[in-house]
C-alpha cells in the first residue's frame, strides 16, 4: 500500500502521525499534506480484500491472506510465538502457536502463523486444547533449556523468560540431565552462540539463508540433537550477524559488542534514525548511564509507508555505536599555535572562526569554500546552508568527490518500496552489499521473490549479480556507451517497457568521473519515460544536505579543492568533512589543504583533515543531537539525542546561528525548532552541472582501475569503533589471476600499482569475477603498519578514467 | 586427496545434470564422498558445495541430518545390529552381547585395528527375518548370536571380500542414463508447457486435470 | 543366518490366492528383464499407451487402488488433486520403507523392479508427468543395484526415456538414494530431501505435494507398492482388479507378519476379507503363535499404530473398521506380542524409534518424544516411580491433546476410542513416539505398575530463575 492509498483508507491514523511528536516518517510532500486537508469523516470504500473471520466469539475484519496470527494480534488477541517472523517465511517449528481453527470441519489445532485467513474462519485461541497445547509446548520448550535467566543477556528481555513467567508451568518436571554443549561458541568476529539455550525457532539460520542470502549458519544433526553451527573453519562472517542477534527469541546469540554491558531494565530506549549511510535505517537507540550501548533495528509497520529497512541493520550501521564514546572523540575547541592545537574556550574559537570568515568574506565570497554537511542532520545543514546563503558562499557542497552530481536529485523520485515493486530495476551505481546494504537486502528480496529483473551496469559485479536478469560488466570509462547499447538490445527494451523501471543510481567507480554516472542515468530515462530514480548517494544525511542547501551553488568539492590548491581560498570550512582521508583524489586533497589559507574543521572525531586545521570545533554527534535527516528516497526522519554530548561539543546548526549572529546575519531561525519547521522537502537545485568529459586519452598504462567501497574501512565511525575497525580489509589490489600471472606474481604478493601520478605498494589479489585489464582496490583501506600504500595516491579526479600499470615488486 | 577424484567429479557432473536443479545431487555426491574415502570428508563437502552451489554450511547441515553419512572414520565394516520393535521381540539384544563380546567394543565403538565399527540401529525393513543386521548395509537375516561369531571371523579373515565391499560403497551397479536414450532434466523455471508427449493429444490427454 | 535371498520368507507362495504384485516372485532370475518380458512384462505399458491419457487415469480412478504407503488414499483422485496447466509436474516414488514392521517395497524393488518401472511409466504417463524420481532408502544396497540394473536394462530396451516403445511419450526415471532417515518416508519430507535439504516435513496446507511440491511444481508421491499394482491394473482392466477383494479395499495387498508367530513372512493376501486371525493363526499363513504361547497384543499396521489385543483378531484387514477400533492399517505390518514379551520394554523399543528419528522440527517431537523414552528407560529399569506413569501420559498430552485412540477390552471393561488423534506436532512421528506408551499403559497398566516404586520426593527445579523480568 502506497503512503497515498494509506492517507485516503485511514485518514485519522496518518493525521495522528503527523500531529505526534514528529517520530513519524514523513513522506515529501504526499501522505501529510493530503492527511491534514481531511478534515470530516473521509469515505472509506469498501476494502476488497476484507474478510470477516470470528476470534474468541468477536466477529472482526481481517485481510486476505493475512495468517491468523498477525490478524489476532492486530485484534487484541495475542498468540504467543517464537519461530514466527513477520518478515521471513513461516515455518511452523516451535508450535507455540498452536489454536483451534475451524473452517467448517470442525476445530483443528493449527500454527496460527502458517494459516491464512478465510472468510468465515473461527479462530479460538484460548479454547482448553488450545491452551492445553501451548502449555505443554512451553513445558517441553524449558525442558532442555539451561535456566541460566541471571547471567544471560536476553534476561528480562527474553520471550520465552516473559512466557515461562506469564503462563508457564510452576516447576519443571524434567529431571534428566540435559543437552550440554561447549557455551558459548564464537561464530564470527562479532557474534557467540550458546547452544543450550538455542530452542531451535530457526529464525537465526532463516534470516541468513532467505534474507542475507548466506546461508554461513545452519542447523547440523537431528531431532534431539539438533544445533546450529557454522561450518568448521567457516564463521559466520556476513555483514547482517547482528539482527540474528536481535531476533534471537532467547540469549542463543549475542553480539559481542553489548555481551555483559547492561541489563535490559537498566536500558533507555528512543526510535531513532541510522545515518551511518543514506538507506536512513529506522533504529532504537539503547542507552544506560549515559552511554549509548546499542542500536537495535526498528521495523515500523508497511501501514505507515515507513518500512524502509523491516527491522533490519547492517553490522556496521548497528556496532558503530561504540564510535560515540571513543577517544577519539573531540571535547574541546582547537585553536592552532606555535605548540600545535591547542584547547582554547568556545569564546575565542568562535570569535577567532568569525574574524577568520570576516577577513575572508571581504576578500570575496568566492573566497571562502564549505566541504560537507551530510555527517549532520537536516538543521545543521540547513543552518549551514542559510550561513553561507547570508555570506554568499556558493562554494559548497556535501559530497566529498566520491559522489555524482546534485542535478540526479531533480528527477522524478522512487521509494526504496517503489524499486521493489518494480518490474525492472536499473543499476547504475556501487555495489550495494557493500555501501548501502539495507537496500541490498530489500531489493534482494525482490529479486528473489520473482518480481523484479534486475539490469545492472557494474565494473566489478555485485551482490546483485547472481540473480540479476542482465549483469553487464563495463569498462571505467565507457559507462555511458556501454549503456546506450544495451539499450537498443530488443530484449532490454521489451522488459523496459513491461512495467515500471527504477533506476537505482549512484557512483560505481571512485576513479571514474561521477558525470557519466548522470548522463547514464539520462540515457534510461530518454528510452523509459516513466522511469523514476533512486539515487544511491552513500553519505549518511547526503541527501537531506543538499536538499537543504549544501548543493554546489558555484563549484563542487572538486572545483573547491582545485581553488584551494591554486591559493584562491582564504578560509576553507569542513563540516565534519575529512577530505585527507575521504576525496578520491588523496593529491588533489593534500594540495588543497596546504593551500588553503585557513582551514576551519568542525567534527566530531579527530581526523587526518581536522589535524590539519587551524581551528577545530567540536561537534555533538549523532545520538548526541536531535533533529532529522532525509534518505535517498526524499523520507525525512527523527533522528534523537540519547545521551549527553561529549565535552563541549555543539551541534552544528547551533555553530551556524552563533557563527551567523557574530558576523552580524540574521538568519531567520532562532532554535532548532524554527530550523525542524524550515526543513525544505525535495528542494530544486540550481545546476551547476559540469559536464562529463567524454573521450579517454590513451596512455601506456594498460590496466583500467576500478575503487570502491566496501562495507568495513578506515571511514571514522567505523575505524572509532573497535568491534568494526579490525575488520577492515586493509590495502589490496584485486587482478584478473591471467592478467596476474601473466606478470609472474602469486597472490598475496606485493605489486607496485603505477599511475602517471604515482605509485603505490600493496598486495595483489587474483579475482576471477573482474574483467581481464581491469583491477579493483578497496576505498579508504589504511595499513596501521605503514608498508602497504592507499590507492587514492594513483587516482586523478579530473580524468574521465584512471589506468595504472603494474610491476614486480623485487 | 579428499576432495572428489577427477574421476568422481566426472560422475558427479554427470548425476547433478539428472536433476532439474543442482541442490538436488547433494545426497548423492555425499554417497560419492563417502564410497571415496570410507566417510564424508571436509574437503570433500566443500567441493560438494562448489559443485552444487551452496555453502559448505548448507551441504554439512544436510549430510548431518542423515544416519548413513560418517563424518570421522570408521572402520572397514560397519556392523548395524538392528534394536527396534521386530528384532528386540526375536533377540537383538543377544546379537549386541555377542558382537559387542568378540569385538571388544561398544555400540559406537571401532576396534583398534580399524576394522569394525559397531552401531545399534533402527528398523531395517526386514522385520519377518528378525533379528538382523547389516554389514556395510549387506544384510544378515534370523541371525543367532553364533552367526555374529562367524560373520566376524569370516569378515576379518577376507572371506566375504567379494560380496561385501569396504564402507561407503552402497549398490555396485549404477544408473547410467545414455545421451541418446536420456529425456534431460530442464529447470522447472525454463519449462512453459506440458511434456511434448501430452500435446500430441492436448484436448484429452492431459490426464491430471 | 542367512543371506540368500530365496532360502527364506516363506508365506508369499504359499497357498492358492491371487497373486497380483507378487507374481514373479518364485523365479530366481524375477529381477532380469528377460524374465519380464517372458511373464507378461511391460505388456500393461503397450496396453496403457494404446489408449489417451484421460482413459487410462481414469480406469485407475475406477480400480479404486488405495495407497499403500499409509494413508489409504485413492491413486487415481490423488492423480487429478493437481492443478490444471500447471507444468512441469513430477512424479516421486516412495521407497524409503522405514515404518517399523513394514516389509514389502523392499522385496518389491529386489525382486521386480521392472514391474515398478513399468507402474511408474504408466503413472507418468496417465497423469501427464514428465519426469519421475525413485527414491530409495539409503540402506538397502542390493535394491538399489537391483533397480539400478533394471533401469540401465529399460533404457536400453527403449523402455524408459525418450520416445518409448516408438511413441511420443517420453520420460526419464532417475533412482535417488537416500541416506538414512525414517522421518524422509514423509512425503513433504521426501521432497525437502529430494531436494538436497534436510528431510523435514512441510506443513499442510499450503505445501500438499500434488500443489506445491517438489521445485515448488505439482508432485505425485505414490508408495512403491502402489505403482507395482498399475502394470496388473492396465493389463487387465480396473474390473479385473475390483473383482479381488471388497468395495472399500480392492485388490490385494501385501502384509508383513513378524514377531512371535511360527511363519514370519510377507503374505499377498485378499484386500478388506482376510482377518487378523486368518493371518496370525491359519495354515497358509503364519500358522499361529510360537510354541503355541497366547496371544498378548499385536500392533495392526506398523509401529505408529496403536496395539489391538486377542479380542480384535476378528476384524478384516480393512481400514475403516479397524480404524473404529481404535488402530489404523498404516503400512500392512503386523507385529505379534506373545504372552513372554515385557510389554514396557516393547513399548520402549518402538518409542525410542520415534525418539530417534524425530527430524527436530517440531518442540513437541523434539523434545517430546525424547522425554518419553526417558521415562520409558527409567521404568524398564526399574527406576520408575508411580508419578512417572502419570507424567508419561502428561508429557504425551503435550503431543496429542485430547483423546487417543485405543482398542476395546472385555477383560478392562474398556470401550474403543477410534481412530485418529489431534496433534501438535506437523507429521506423524512425535504422535508416533506417544502411541506405544499410550497403548502399552492403557491396555497393560498393571505392568507398569509392579515395574514402578511409589514417589520418592522429586527434586523441585524452578522453571526460570528471576531474572527481574515480567
Ligand atoms: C512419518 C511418516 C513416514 C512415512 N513413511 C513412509 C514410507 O516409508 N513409505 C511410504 O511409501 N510412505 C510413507 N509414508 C506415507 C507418505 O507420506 C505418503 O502418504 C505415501 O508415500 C503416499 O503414497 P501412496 O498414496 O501411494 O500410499 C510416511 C508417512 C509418515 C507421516
Ligand atoms: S512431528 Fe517430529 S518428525 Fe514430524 S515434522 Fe515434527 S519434529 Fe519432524
Ligand atoms: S510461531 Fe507458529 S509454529 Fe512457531
């Protein structure tokens, strides 16, 4: 159901939304305006789909389909359940929800959550057999369980301890002894299992093999002996561990991040949202003494058109919470002296950062260069974008280089379930799995459903690819022909033209222009005119930055960066920006740091660019602040401060007003209310648009070179947080192995990766899923030690592709 | 070793492409594992899961759920002396005293030399000739605790090499489909119509309808 | 001891009954495909696609041929339960023979494999099948060589494959072994295994095999010993066939005598007439009880079947009035309980079965049926208290709410409670583990008793230790 159908059918329930507290989504500029116009008692048609089923003696309405156990449940009779998932197949093996049914032969005990709803049906869920058998269900589900409730991290959050108390028998008669195994049992970096208290529900080893499409857990061995495992020597190291953790209904797994950190009645809960990347994961953050301890998935409810990542979190979406309270963390304002940076007071960083932009402005605003914003929420880049509106700062912009233009945000938008329900999705953009990979899982689940063909224009391949319907592998570079081609395939055009087309596009490749990305994108739509877009930008609040301003007005952070290194900015301003470690073009980056006049960070971490700097303001981070933040699909939601800010760290907006109030702006908002209200919802942009350069010169460097992203890298909220930072890759380059050997080196060796810029050292990979004459490095891969060098010293951000060649290291 | 022989492999290939999807060979490339090496290796579930295309978890979860695949060695014969109802009435209990006796090991036990490993099992499917038992799934009907004796006396001296071969290898004759005569299994997904033998007479021949 | 597979079984040649699946028994050589043909052989195949698919499902339709793999359902209305242009459609035959007691698809499979091959062609091609999987239980080795042999043999011959006997019809027959799972003989659970999953059963609805089944496509799994039954029916018409036997059970069928009689064997006995006393006690039978002991119980239909005693031997093996008694027919296996046999122990020996095989799915199986043998072990033992009696039939009310079927007794004053049970459980092996306890305790609970000591304290242990929550 579209938010629009949902604002028609229930009107009150949307108008409620909107009028609570604002920790309901808000779709751009549809369901709530509609909602809020309705003011009498709207028209509810006839639902179709409605049938009239009886529940313990009460006739009540419920959706076709529907299984029994979510229509009781949505009717005040709650069935008590374990194996059953909303969001996974259902697979009837705890039989804790067990009911009678009768469908006109009579009462039959029945797994409420495997039996859908009929006309006419007669539900009692608490007949005496029915209740019969949920009591010795429960009975025989404690029998073998270890009762250890005390030590064990679900206590007091734990289905079956809430059952056994509410309804269970007093006292177990099992008296033998019961299954015993080594507790607990490392499955991967991040997660244990305990085997004892594992009641089987298969919901661990359902998630991994139906929705993460890695089935790395499994259950081995029979009826009494029944276990999950791995397999020997193969964890269980796929990037959605974590919500097997959280829809574990016991303590069988517990993530090691949180294991032993707090008890469930200790912990503050507040919905929130993820923006660790721009998916907008809905979470609930979890907080005790004033520490943040957990993030846990929110599913809000497909009613609501909320439903944007089901309940589901990526590990590092969910672990990097431990980035909160690293040392990391910037207490203090900085000020740069002869001694290096310095602590100094707000008063006098403010007034220095004030009389710095001054002196600037007056030089020219063109003087003056903002990098970043999408690390905030929605007011801080609002507030940001007003300052620089008031100064007349048209250099801005919230992408680091590593984007594609702001200009992908003007055409028509799809919603993630909008992509789902597609008959074809386009993608033109990274590998999901690895940058947004919440929408991996969702689009997956379309994939695999049967409803969706996917055509995917990739250098490397993806996650998708094993179930794409077309997987074209292009040369960096070509991307554009490549894709016009394909487009006057017959086949291609007739499955365009079956239904509707989604173009889920972002940046494939960090050493190939983003421009071309657009221009691809273009060439889709030209041939589907109906065709609405996703864009795939990765920055957490990327989105919602550029709808609030911080799109280039007159220059983008390549055209910044190139200013700076040419000594055109006097003031170069970084919005928990660290271009040093993040622009693809690490050159470029170092050139314009040095030659920027004055660089001013504000960040929340210490990073190589705030190291940089002459003046570092401290920022309140996410969980520290509240406000909302927008996701690709334009959806804005709460983000919620949980604990206290760090030191003396500020939210960004609040730097802004009094950054705007010291030069003498006025900025029309006065508090962070005033800045939620002025929020804009699917701004326009003013374009900016460079074009993408279309020939490559050629060049005696024979390999093409692909960078992007994977999920774990020295990004900081994931280097800060110490149960993710091991996991990062470090350096690598991945080679065809006949291109590999045909250089004479193994893999695993050291090459040297040769660019007209430089060259780097790392280790070779043989990769059988790349083209022959292309090689893929990881983004952002630091070697604490030193000796393997970051390809980002090979990548020149202006060329239309990068080729680098490679030699033997001796 | 451990892996499938390049022989195996071809075999392999050739049972996975009589299913209309891979998965479905996995049991039987488990018994192709396990005739190899007497049990089910690791290395050898890997490459069952490379040809099959799941994960090494996935072929290990199936192969543990069933009773015939070993996954330690056992020994050259494995005796199962059948326990349930049938062959307990007629003395299966006497069997067990007696091999248990001779070989000097327990149920679930292997002798030292690696030459037997003993299991009670469950019913055999011969429950009129009890009590029973199988070595290496060759059965022995209405045995008496003297026959157990001998059986191991036989099997330990090589007298019964030629009808019962080493653990792992079931039946000696294999399916083999030939190209010419074989139909060729399609994916359900790539079928759009009935059989082309149903067509000849679309209107009546349909049977299932 | 023997392992001449002639030398022993007595039973299915004895006596002048009509003979249908096990003709070709008495040959040494019945398995080869010579003899085949030289009795008869594929004869009802000609028969069959000489005649349009519809007539042919239709005259098995009308034969009214029970399934024998348990459930007594109709072949030829489980045929049409598919649903209509849905393709591709498989057939899957059940040999994973495993019930307690049963014997017949076995001997069916090593001793005529062609006259399977031949039920199988006829099955596929009356129902518009195209392609059939044999599914044989992993532990029968010479079976699977015998079909395997037999199979290589009809490819040759053009009997199985493309364009068979010169017609259009075309269909591959692929044997599949299994590897040792009672559990897999579930037909969703066969499937699953077919599939190279576990073998755990499916609920039904939505997955009935002739819907959804195997690769998600309308599947018929029909028991070995059904098809065998095709070849006879095709040849000679369903008249031929309901000539044998009664209305509600035509035909014959095989059963499997075992336990304390004189002839243990595998008789082909008259559908619906023949009575459990014939069988037991007449002469082209098993020819009465060992060293003429009494009779103390027999299990009528395999080990999931609950236990008749002497005063049930009247009844005809036939399914609705041995159902109304209290038992079911399963799989047409007897087992015969003397007055020696230690009914606890039995009762042990069959719930452990159960215990054993339990595929893990279901909470009430799983740990269920464990806990019975348990407290089943402990009372064999001599371990046993008074309470374990009671909460042997607790722990079996998790698994079957309500009334459990059981026979009538004029010695216990006990009426029958007919067949069958409600369930928590998705098959039929957690019941199965609580059935013997159930029978063995109703109808021999003075056993029990001067097996048990009165209570002894229990140790008392909480459920859940607090843990501050609800
Ligand atoms: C636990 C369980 C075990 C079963 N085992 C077998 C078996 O070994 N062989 C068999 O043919 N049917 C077995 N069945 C019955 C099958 O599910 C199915 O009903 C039968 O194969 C259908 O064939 P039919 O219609 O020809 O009888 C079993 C059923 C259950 C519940
Ligand atoms: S009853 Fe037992 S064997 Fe049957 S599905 Fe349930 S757990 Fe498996
Ligand atoms: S919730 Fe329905 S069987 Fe587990």
């Amino acid at each position: 159901m579209s938010p629009n159908d949902d604002a028609v059918n229930e009107p009150t329930d949307a108008t409620d939304d909107a009028g609570s507290s604002g920790d309901k989504a808000v779709m751009v500029d549809d369901a709530v305006a509609d909602a809020d116009t309705v003011d009498s008692e709207p028209v509810v048609e006839p639902d179709p789909d409605a049938v009239t089923i009886t529940i313990n003696g009460r006739e009540v309405s419920a959706r076709r389909g529907e299984l029994v156990i979510s229509a009781a449940e949505r009717n005040d009779a709650y069935i008590p359940r374990f194996c059953y998932h909303p969001r996974m197949s259902s697979v009837g093996m705890c039989r804790q929800c067990l009911v009678e049914i009768d469908t006109g032969r009579g009462p039959m005990l029945q797994p409420s959550c495997m039996v859908p709803v009929s006309d006419g049906m007669v539900v009692d869920t608490e007949s005496d057999t029915s209740k019969r058998a949920q009591e010795g269900i429960l009975e025989l589900l404690l029998a073998n369980h270890p009762l250890d409730c005390p030590v064990c991290d679900k206590g007091g959050e734990c289905p079956l301890q809430d059952q056994a108390f509410s309804h269970g028998p007093g006292e177990s008669r099992y008296v033998e002894e019961k299954r015993h195994y080594e507790k607990p049992i490392p499955i991967s970096d991040l997660v244990f299992l305990d085997r004892e208290r594992c009641i089987l529900c298969d919901r661990c080893t359902r998630f991994a093999d139906e929705v993460a499409g890695d089935a790395l857990i499994h259950f081995m061995d029979r009826g009494n002996a029944t276990q999950v495992n791995t397999y020997p020597d193969e964890p269980f190291s796929s990037y959605f561990s974590g919500n097997t953790v959280q829809i574990c209904p016991v303590g069988a797994l517990t993530a090691s991040p949180y294991r032993f950190k707090a008890r469930p009645w200790d912990l503050e809960q507040v919905e929130s949202t993820c923006t660790t990347c721009s998916v907008g994961c809905r979470t609930s953050v979890h907080s005790s003494r004033d520490r943040v301890l957990r993030f846990q998935g929110l599913d809000v409810s497909d009613d609501h058109g909320e439903a944007v990542n089901h309940g589901w979190l990526c590990d590092r979406g969910r672990f990097n919470f431990e980035s909160i309270h690293a040392d990391t963390r910037l207490g203090e304002p900085l000020v740069r002296t002869d001694a290096g940076l310095t602590a100094t007071t707000w008063s006098s960083a403010m007034s220095i950062t004030a009389d710095l932009l001054g002196s600037a402005l007056a030089a020219g605003s063109d003087s003056v260069g903002i990098i970043g914003g999408a690390r905030g929420t929605n007011e801080d880049a609002l507030a940001w974008a007003r300052l620089a509106d008031a100064c007349g700062v048209g250099r801005r912009d919230a992408q680091v280089g590593d984007g594609i233009p702001a200009e992908i945000l003007d055409l028509p938008r799809a919603s993630v379930d909008d992509a789902c329900a597609a008959a074809t999705i386009v993608l033109i953009g990274p590998d999901l799995k690895q940058e947004l990979p919440v929408l991996h899982l969702r689009l997956r689940a379309a994939v695999e459903s049967g409803r969706t063909k996917v055509i995917e224009f990739t250098p490397t391949g993806s996650g998708l690819t094993a179930g794409a319907w077309r997987s074209q592998q292009y040369v960096p570079g070509a991307l554009v022909e490549t894709v016009r081609q394909s487009l006057s395939d017959s086949d291609v055009a007739a499955q365009l033209a079956a239904g509707p087309v989604v173009v889920v596009a972002g940046r494939p490749n960090l050493a190939e222009q983003g421009p071309a990305v657009l221009d691809a994108v273009e060439a889709v739509v030209a041939a589907a005119p109906q065709a609405t877009v996703l864009p795939v930008l990765r920055r957490g609040n990327v989105i919602g930055a550029l709808e609030a301003g911080l799109a280039p007005v007159s220059g983008d952070t390549d055209a910044i960066l190139r200013a700076a290194a040419d000594g055109q900015i006097k003031v170069l301003v970084l919005l928990g920006a660290d271009p040093l470690r993040d622009h693809p073009d690490a050159q470029l980056a170092r050139r314009a740091l040095a030659g920027a006049e004055r660089v001013i960070s504000i960040d929340g971490h210490m990073s190589s660019s705030s190291r940089a700097a002459d003046v570092v303001l401290p920022a309140a981070v996410m969980g520290e602040k509240s406000g909302t933040t927008t996701n690709i699909e334009g959806r804005t939601t709460p983000v919620e401060q949980k604990v206290t800010v760090h030191g003396t760290a500020r939210p960004d907006w609040m730097i802004a007003l009094e950054l705007a109030q010291r030069l003498g702006h006025d900025l029309g908002v006065s508090d962070l209310n005033d800045l939620t209200a002025a929020v804009p919802h699917a701004a326009r942009h003013r374009s900016d648009r460079v074009p993408a350069a279309s020939a490559m010169p050629p060049s005696n460097y024979e390999l093409r070179l692909i960078v992007s992203r994977t999920l774990y890298d020295a990004a900081v909220l994931t280097a800060a947080s110490p149960s993710l930072a091991e996991l990062a890759a470090g350096p690598g380059l991945s080679v065809h192995p006949a291109d590999l050997e045909a250089l004479g080196v193994s893999s695993g060796d050291d090459i040297r990766v040769v660019g007209p810029r430089g060259s780097v050292v790392m280790p070779a990979c043989a990769d059988d899923r790349l083209r022959r004459g292309t090689v893929w490095a990881a983004f952002n891969q630091v070697d604490p030690r030193g000796v393997h060098g970051d390809i980002r010293e090979v990548i020149d951000a202006s060329a239309v592709a990068n080729d680098v060649r490679l030699e033997v290291v001796s | 070793m451990a892996r499938l022989t390049p022989d195996n492999t071809t075999l392999a290939h050739e049972i996975i492409a009589r299913y209309p999807k891979p998965k479905s060979a996995l049991i039987p490339l488990l018994h192709l594992a396990q005739e190899q090496d007497g049990y089910v290796t690791d290395e050898a579930m890997r490459h069952i899961a490379e040809l099959v295309g799941v994960t090494p978890a996935e072929v290990r979860g199936t192969g543990t759920f069933y009773e015939m695949f070993q996954f330690e060695p056992v020994g050259r014969y494995l005796i199962n002396i059948c326990g349930t109802m049938s062959c307990a009435l007629m003395g299966a209990d006497d069997l067990m005293h007696a091999a248990e006796e001779t070989l000097g090991v327990h149920a679930g036990g292997t002798t030292d030399d690696g030459m037997f490993t003993l299991h009670r099992a469950e019913c055999q499917a011969a429950c009129t000739e009890a009590p029973c038992l199988q070595v290496n799934y060759r059965y022995r009907f209405r045995a008496t605790p003297d026959d157990v004796r001998t059986l191991i006396d036989d099997l330990r001296a090589g007298r019964l090499d030629g009808e019962i071969p080493p653990h792992g290898t079931l039946a000696r004759t294999r399916q083999h489909i030939p190209a010419d005569r074989g139909v060729g299994a399609v994916d359900p997904d790539d079928v759009a119509g009935p059989p082309a033998w149903v067509t000849v007479d679309a209107d009546t021949s349909q049977g299932a309808s | 001891m023997s392992a001449d597979t002639y030398a022993w079984a007595p039973g299915f040649v004895a006596g002048d009954r009509p003979r249908i699946v096990t003709s070709r028994f008495e040959y040494e050589d019945s398995y080869t495909l010579e003899r085949y043909l030289a009795t008869g052989g594929y004869e009802g195949l000609r028969a069959a696609l000489g005649r349009n698919a519809a007539d042919v499902h239709e005259q098995v339709r009308s034969s009214t041929l029970l399934g024998r793999g348990g459930a007594g359902f109709p072949a030829g209305i489980k045929w049409g339960l598919t649903p209509e242009g849905v393709f591709p459609r498989y057939l899957v035959v059940n040999g994973d023979e495993s019930e307690p007691g049963t014997y017949k698809d076995r001997l069916l499979m090593e001793r005529d494999p062609h006259q399977l091959i031949e039920g199988c062609l006829i099955a596929c091609y009356a129902a518009g099948l195209s392609q059939c999987f044999l599914y044989i239980r992993g532990e029968m080795a010479l079976a699977q060589e015998r079909v395997g042999a037999a199979l290589n043999e009809a490819y040759a011959a053009g009997y199985v494959g493309r364009n068979i006997c010169g017609t259009e019809f075309s269909v591959d027959i692929v044997l599949h072994w299994g590897a040792g799972a009672y559990v897999v003989g579930e037909e969703t659970a066969l499937i699953e295994s077919l599939e190279g999953n576990r073998g755990m059963p499916r609920l039904k609805p939505p997955f009935f095999p002739a819907a959804i089944g195997l690769y998600g496509q309308p599947t018929i799994v029909n028991n070995v010993e059904t098809l065998a039954n095709l070849p006879f029916i095709a040849a000679n018409g369903a008249e031929a066939y309901t000539a044998i036997g009664t209305e509600t059970s035509p035909g014959t069928r095989m059963v499997a005598v075992s336990g304390h009689v004189k002839r243990p064997g595998v008789y082909e006995i008259i559908n619906g007439t023949t009575t459990f006393r014939d069988l037991l006690y007449g002469e082209e039978f098993c020819g009465g009880i060992r060293d003429d002991n009494e009779l103390k119980a027999f299990v009528p239909g395999g080990g999931s079947a609950p236990w008749f005693l002497p005063d049930q031997l009247d009844l005809p093996f036939e399914g609705r009035q041995v159902g109304a008694a209290g038992s079911m027919l399963g799989s047409g296996a007897i087992m015969v309980m003397d007055s020696t046999t230690d009914i606890p122990a039995a009762a042990l020996t069959l719930t452990r079965f159960y215990a054993h095989e339990s595929c893990g799915k279901c909470v009430p199986c799983r740990e269920g049926g464990t806990w019975l043998m348990r407290i089943l072990e402990r009372i064999v033992a001599g371990d046993g208290t008074t309470d374990d009696l009671d909460l042997l039939l607790e722990v079996g009310g998790s698994i079957c709410p309500g009334d459990m079927p059981h026979a009538a007794s004029a010695e216990l004053g006990l009426e029958a409670t007919p067949f069958p049970y409600k369930m928590t459980t998705i098959c039929f092996v957690g019941p199965s583990a609580y059935v013997p306890v159930h029978s063995a305790l109703t109808l021999f609970r003075s056993e029990f008793e001067s097996r048990v000591t009165p209570v002894r304290p229990r140790v008392r242990i909480p459920v859940a230790a607090a843990g501050g929550g609800a």
